[in-house]
C-alpha cells in the first residue's frame, strides 16, 4: 500500500493549499477535517487545481475511534495537523473550546499516533508565541509568552511536542511559527474564507474592496513604527505550503529529530503599506478610518528567517504585490458560481 499523509484541518484555509503543495510534490494525501470552519467544496477545488481529488474523512480529532480507523484503514507515514481554533477574541470568550479542540485535540491525535506507531509530525504553532517581541527580526530562541488562551493553547502544545519527544525514541517533530498567512493559491480556486465579520486585515480589507464593507478601521496609528499603524510579516499562504513540504522532507531524512522555525519573510509592513499595496493589486479603493488600539495588539513583528533557511533550505519568495493579487484574484472568484 503506498502511504499518505494524513493532513488534519486540510479543508481549511492554510490546509487546503498544503494539500495542492503535498498532491503536486507527488504525495498521497488524506485529510481528516470536521468542516467547523471549512466547506466541503474546497475538495473540489483542490481536484481541480491538482487533477487529485484528496481523500477526505469528515470527523474531529478529538474522536479517538475516528482517529483510530483513519491510521488502520490508510497507510500514514506522516501527520500535518493544521485542525483547531484559531481566532484570539473568540477564545477570550469560550476559553474551553480552545482548549479541548487545541490542547486535547492534539494530545489524542498524538496517542492515535503512538498506537498507530506514526511519529512524524508537522505543528502549526504561530508567531503568537513571541508576545511582545524585545527582539527584532524575532529569532527561534526569543522567549514565549502568552496573553490569550489561544496563543496559550500554541505554547502548551509546542511544550506536548518536547515532553514527547524527550520520552521515547524516534519522533520527527517540526514545530513550525507562522507569521501572518494571506493571499490565496493563485488560481483563485482556493483561499480563506472567514464566517462573519473578518478579525485579521487582509480578508476585511478585501470585503471593503469590493464593497461588502464601508471602510477598514485601522487600529491606532500611534505606535512606534514609521507610519504609526501595526507593522507585521505577510506571508503568502503558498510560501507557507512549501514550507510545510521542507520540513516534511527534512523530517523524512531525520532518524529522530525536533525543531522549531520560524515561517516568515522577515520583511516587515505597516497596515497602510497593505492598504496601498491592495488598492494597487484591486484597482479599487479602500476606505479606512484611524480608530483606537485593538487589546492586547504589539507594534511591530517580524522573522527572523535565518533558520528556516540554514535548516530547510526554504525561502518565503513571493511579495505583497502577489499576496494581493492572488487575495483579490481569490475575493472576485467566489462571487463566481461553479
Ligand atoms: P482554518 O480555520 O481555515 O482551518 C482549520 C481547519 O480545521 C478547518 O477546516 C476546521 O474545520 C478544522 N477543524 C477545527 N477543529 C477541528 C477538530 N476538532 N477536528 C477536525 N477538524 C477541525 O485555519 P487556518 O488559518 O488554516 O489555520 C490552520 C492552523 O494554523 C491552525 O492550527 C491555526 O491556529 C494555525 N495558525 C494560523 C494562522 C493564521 O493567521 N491563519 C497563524 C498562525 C497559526
Ligand atoms: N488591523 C487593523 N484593522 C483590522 C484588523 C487588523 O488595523 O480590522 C491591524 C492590527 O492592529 C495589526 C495588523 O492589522 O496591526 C494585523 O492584524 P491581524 O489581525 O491580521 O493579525 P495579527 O498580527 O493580530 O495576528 C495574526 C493571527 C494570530 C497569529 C498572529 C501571528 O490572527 O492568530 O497573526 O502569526 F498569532
């Protein structure tokens, strides 16, 4: 039986595009996704984009006996596991949530895991980590912290990995700090998709261009960064896809190993510096208006990509130009019925 990986959450946003990296770098791809925040139809696209439709398991990762019968009725060599919550307010309010879905939704896939004998194992954690950065570029070896149960819920979980992979031989493990995933596979096909009102820029400032919202409120422009908005690390969701496929490879090559990098570009831009760049890629306008500092928001944070470079030999490649481009290429399809 030629083996799979098994890709937890691969309906969703980052997910899906590992899927079309994972299928087109000629792997088997099996994904397990209870479509809580994903559609089915995402399905469709990836076989239209690949030519492969993924086999796909409609279940929670916190059903130990679904997580049982995926690994005995398909041959896992290795887990990527995107599944979980992700929004920081939302888990300001339903804290539990947070912590069952992230935290104990990892720890019973890792034991489905150990009883199957799968030891390869790729985290999306996220630069959440760092908290306030006192360093920058930020490097692997700042010091975390948490101020939500979200982030908390990533920090606990990196911590399950090393815990893990001190107690026993033989696990493969990438825990892997996204910076700020935008953009869109550029077909257009597939992207992110947010129910209700966006909470991260990029998807909110592709509603107000096309007219589905008045204007961006931008959160203060009175930090310490050059033109006094938030200044963060996009990355383009493709970039990230192929970083997930070079730290699977890397993994892959290990007897035993556990590492932790950063997934960025190591460049930094201002909220207004994303404005501009879609207005550009749209040929739209995009209203904003200064409003207050959003809680528990940092000035400015970026990668350092120094690692991901020496370790995975990887390199994010594309710019905002593109990360718009495809968003907005992404933004104008859906409106297309298929
Ligand atoms: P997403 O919500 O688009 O995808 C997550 C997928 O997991 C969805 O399809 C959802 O239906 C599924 N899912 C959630 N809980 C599940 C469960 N219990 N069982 C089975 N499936 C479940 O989110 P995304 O942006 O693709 O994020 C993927 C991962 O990357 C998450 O772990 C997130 O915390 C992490 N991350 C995301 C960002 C970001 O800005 N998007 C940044 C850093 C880290
Ligand atoms: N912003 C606005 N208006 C909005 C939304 C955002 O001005 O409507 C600003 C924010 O203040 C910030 C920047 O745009 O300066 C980016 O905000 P996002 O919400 O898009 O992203 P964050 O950096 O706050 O957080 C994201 C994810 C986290 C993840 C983090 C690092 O939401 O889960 O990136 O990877 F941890």
């Amino acid at each position: 039986m030629n083996t799979s990986i098994l890709v937890t959450g691969g309906a969703g946003f980052i997910g899906s595009h590992a899927t079309v990296v994972l299928q087109q770098a000629g792997y088997q791809v099996v994904i397990l996704d209870n479509l809580c925040n994903s559609a089915r139809s995402v399905l469709d696209r990836i076989e239209r984009i690949t030519g492969t439709p993924p086999t796909f398991i409609q279940g929670d990762i916190r059903d130990a006996q679904t997580l049982d019968g995926v690994f005995a009725s398909h041959s896992i060599s290795a887990v990527m596991h995107f599944a979980g919550l992700k929004a920081v307010g939302e888990s300001t309010q339903v804290p539990l949530s947070y912590y069952d879905n992230n935290i104990n939704g990892s720890v019973q896939l890792l034991s489905a895991m150990q009883r199957a004998d799968v030891r390869t194992f790729i985290f999306s954690s996220s630069a959440t980590v760092y908290g306030e950065p006192s360093i920058l570029p930020i490097p692997e070896h700042h010091s975390r912290s948490a101020t939500n149960p979200y982030g908390h819920t990533k920090l606990v979980v990196e911590d399950i990995l090393e815990n893990l992979y001190n107690s026993e031989p033989g696990w493969r493990i990438a825990r892997l700090r996204y910076f700020n995933p935008v953009g869109a596979h550029p077909s257009g096909l597939i992207g992110e998709a947010p129910q209700g009102v966006p909470n991260n820029l990029m998807p909110y400032v592709a509603q107000v261009a096309t007219g589905q919202r008045e204007k961006l409120h931008v959160f203060g422009n009175d930090y310490d960064t050059p033109d006094g908005t938030g200044v963060r690390d996009y990355i383009h969701v493709m970039d990230l896809a192929e970083g997930h496929l070079a730290a699977l490879r890397y993994c892959e090559a290990a007897q035993q190993d556990m590492l932790t990098v950063n997934l960025g570009t190591g460049e930094g831009y201002s909220v207004l510096d994303m404005v501009r760049a879609f207005e550009a890629a749209s040929g739209r306008p995009v209203a904003y208006e200064i409003t207050g500092r959003r809680a528990g928001d940092i000035a400015s944070c970026w990668a350092d990509t120094t690692f991901a470079e020496q370790k995975l030999g990887w390199k994010a490649g594309k710019g905002i130009k593109e990360m718009c481009e495809d968003a907005w290429r992404w933004e104008m399809r859906q409106s297309v019925k298929d």
